[in-house]
C-alpha cells in the first residue's frame, strides 16, 4: 500500500505523454466542432433581428414622414434615405443590415444572382440615395426612381398610373397600382385583385440568403405597408397569393 501511494505521487512528475497530449487535443477540437456551428448561428439570428429592428423603425418613419407632409394620402417619402435627412432616423448606421458584407456599397441588390433582379437597380445605395448618404443595405420598394421593370405603359385599364403626370412611371407609382390592381397584367395568371397591405412590402432586405445556389431557399426580410413582418423569396407576390383570400 505504501509502495503505490508513493508510485502516485511520483507519477505528475512525469508530464503528460504525447499519446495523451494529443487525446487532449483532439477533444478540445471535436468541442469546438460543437460549438462554434451554434455560435455562428445565434451570432446570425441576432444580426437578423437587429435588421428587423431597422425595419420597423424604417416603416414607424414612413408614418411619421407621412403624417407630417400634409399632401394626398397614401403618399410615401421618395427615398429611403429622407428620413435621415429630416433626421427622423438620425443615425445612419441604421440604413445598414449587419449580415451585409458590403456594407451597403451594394445597396438593396441582392448579393447572388443580381441580374435576375432588375428592379434591384434603382434600390437605395445604387441610385435612390443622396450621393452623400450613399450606403444602404435596403430595398426600398416605393422609391420615386423610375421604374424600368414596369411594362404597362403610363394608362393600364383605363387606370392612370403615372399619378405625378412627369410622363413616367416610377417605382412608387407602380407600386401603388400593383397594391390596388394586382399582377394579372404583370405575371398573366398572377394574383388579379388588392394585395393586402400586410403582405404588401415597403423595405425589403435581401442579405438574408441562405442557400447561395437556390433562388427557392432564399430568405428575405420584408417590412409591409401596415408594419407586419415576413420573410419570402425575392418573388414575394407568389407567397402572398397563397394567403390571399380568394
Ligand atoms: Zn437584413
């Protein structure tokens, strides 16, 4: 007995030998193989909810915007980037999606497949900011540039749609028109009738992908016209179609 005892004393003295050194090793790699998968994934929810934050304050001063410009109703500020200016969102910071690489250089376009994304173009950041406020991560959708997607001519159905009469349409314009007509004369046997206006995106943000390769896995952040959040595929009509009543 006393011979073992002094045996484990003895025994530290030693080390560690390279077998266990290396079992060591290995363990604390296979934990950080658990661990840092769920870290990078609530590290991504709280940036998504961080966008979600900016989202919200985004639609809160639209209304603001809207109640303090005492003109028609229904009217919507033509950039996003007014209400920094009007200092209704005074920190800039706010125009940027924290799961945006860029940084807002790319503006509201979509980071993968952009061509596939026309109306892309004229989203904030590209062209529908002040060149001093520049960066933006989102796309505002009732933006006063215009449209180039829009293929119904300036009278659809009888319907006058550019409202401001300057000869075009813009993307502001020709929102109002799909919001109230629907998209029959867009998609053909598109949803033909109001959207409803919790399905109805003002600000989008597509930095939310998670599938690079499909178009159908892609997650993007909408704010509505009533402040209702939802997620949908770049193609957010064919989501709201299946929930609208018919
Ligand atoms: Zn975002």
């Amino acid at each position: 007995m006393r011979i073992l005892v002094n045996r484990m004393r003895r025994a530290p003295a030693k080390g560690f030998t390279l077998i266990e050194l290396l079992v060591v090793i290995a363990i604390i790699a296979l934990l950080a193989g658990l661990i840092l998968p769920v870290l990078a994934e609530s590290r991504r929810r709280a940036r998504i909810t961080q966008c979600q934050s900016q989202l919200s304050q985004f639609h809160k001063g639209i209304v603001i915007w809207n109640d303090t410009h005492d003109r028609f109703s229904e009217r919507y500020p033509d950039r996003l980037g007014t209400m920094y200016f009007e200092k209704i969102i005074p920190d800039a910071r706010a125009f940027l999606c924290p799961l945006d690489p860029s940084l807002g250089h790319e503006g509201g376009k979509p980071p993968i497949a952009a061509s596939q994304y026309p109306e892309s173009d004229e989203g904030p950041g590209v062209n529908s900011l002040p060149t001093d406020h520049p960066y933006s991560s989102y796309l505002y959708e009732f933006n006063g540039a215009k449209c180039s997607w829009w293929s119904g001519g300036t009278s659809v159905s009888g319907v006058n749609v550019d409202t401001n009469g300057d000869g075009s349409v813009s993307w502001q314009e020709a929102k109002f028109y799909q919001q109230k007509y629907g998209d029959s004369f867009l998609y053909g046997s598109g949803y033909d009738g109001e959207y409803p206006r919790t399905w109805f995106p003002v600000v989008r943000c597509f930095w939310h992908a998670k599938l690079p390769d499909s178009n159908a896995e892609q997650e993007i952040m909408n704010v509505a016209m009533d402040g209702n959040f939802f997620p949908s595929g770049p193609k957010w009509e064919l989501e709201a179609i299946k929930y609208v009543p018919k």
